[in-house]
C-alpha cells in the first residue's frame, strides 16, 4: 500500500473519488478487501478512486490473519482532507482501550456534516457506543453485543439483516453498516453510494461475488454468457 500513494494507477487528474480506509490493529483481513480492490479496477466501477490508508498512529498494523500492513498516513494527518467516504474495517481492537477513539471523533464529526460513512463489523459496534447509531437505521453482527455497550440506545432502529444497510442521517448524509458475514454487501452498498457502481451495476456485481453466477461478471463487461 505504500507503493501507491493515491491509491490507483490512474493519472491523478483522473481521479473522481477519494476514500479514506481506517484500519485498527486487528484488523479484519477480508471485511474491506472486496471494497478496495474494486474502487482500484476501472475496468468495473463507473468513477475513478484513490484510497488512502490509515491508522492510528500512521505504523503498521497486523489483522487477524496475521498479515502485517503498512498505512499511508496516520489518520491525524489526513483526517481533515475531503474525503468522499470514510470506511472503517472491523477488528479486534475496538473493544480496547480507547487507540481507535479518533476513528470515532472523525465518523462522528462527518456524520453532523452530512457525510458518507461506512463500518463493518466491530467498528459499527464502536459506533453503537459512542451513541452514532441511536438515530439511523442499522445492522451489525447482533443487537446484544451492541447493548454491551452502555451508550448504545438504538435498539428500534436495528435491523436483523444479513445484508448491508444504509441509514440516513438527519444532516442528509448516509451511514452504512453490515455484520462480518457481508463483506461483499458492504462493498456493494459503498461504491453504490459512491456512484462507483450504478444500481443495476452493483447487482451484477453481486451475482458474481455473492451469488457465485458467472453471468454477473459477463454482465459488467457487456459479454453474453457462454451456452457450452
């Protein structure tokens, strides 16, 4: 990831989207894998992007399968620039002793400003209890490990849901959520509200990666499905 800075092969004055992906130590190796690799390929998504890498302290991390990543920047470093999206990957670490709280200051203060967030996870548990999901429609791995948290008070808008869901927030922004099983939803529902993937997009993007049928991939590239 250091390689490349902006995050893509692109030319920058190519570029439409920014993303900012905040991981924690710990983090979960295959929550915001789907989601990165394709705002890379052009080839698929309808808008160019750039993702920037970020985590607490701007030194690596190593995720739950024991892969050691190095970031871009520390999120302090970054964290007032204009992303469109800020993402954050779900891990061991949330439940800590408070290293990820400026992810959360940072989910907190774009949610007033009417902007895009997406968690998965462990981070939509931290959400939870910082109180960011009281007032939006959510999801997440289970209502109960959300009510561990003593200021999470969003019981009435949960929603048991095996896929993404988008929230919208009184500032007319959108959160987005989804439990660890939905990976590929999350990535979907992101680059959907990204306008990096058309709805009708996104869909045949799913077929393939979700679903597992072929004909969602010729779909994107326009290719008929082959008979034999």
């Amino acid at each position: 990831m250091t390689e490349e800075r902006n995050g893509s092969d692109q030319d920058s004055s190519a570029v439409a989207l920014r993303v900012l992906v905040y991981l924690p130590e710990g983090m979960a190796d295959w929550e915001v894998g789907y989601l990165m690799s394709e705002l890379r390929q052009r080839e698929v998504t309808e808008r160019a992007a750039a993702i920037t890498v970020a985590t607490a302290t701007g030194g690596a991390v190593t995720s739950m399968g024991g892969l050691r990543v190095a970031p871009d920047a520390a999120l302090a470093d970054v964290a007032d620039e204009p992303f469109d999206a800020l993402v954050l990957c779900g891990g061991t670490s949330w439940f800590g002793d408070g290293v990820n709280g400026a992810a959360l200051e940072l989910a907190a203060r774009r949610k007033r400003d009417g902007q895009l967030v997406a968690a998965i996870c462990g981070a939509v548990d931290a959400m939870g209890g910082a109180g960011l999901l009281d007032d939006v429609d959510h999801t997440g791995n289970e209502l109960a490990q959300l009510e561990k948290w003593p200021n999470y008070h969003g019981r009435a808008r949960f929603a048991i849901e095996p896929h993404a869901v988008r929230g919208r927030t009184r500032a007319g922004g959108t959160i987005v959520t989804a439990g660890s099983w939905a990976p590929t939803d999350f990535a979907a529902a992101v680059m959907e509200e990204l306008g990096a993937l058309s709805r009708e997009r996104a869909g045949l993007w799913l077929r393939f990666w979700k679903d597992r049928d072929v004909s969602g991939i010729y779909g994107l590239f326009g290719m008929d499905v082959p008979t034999s």
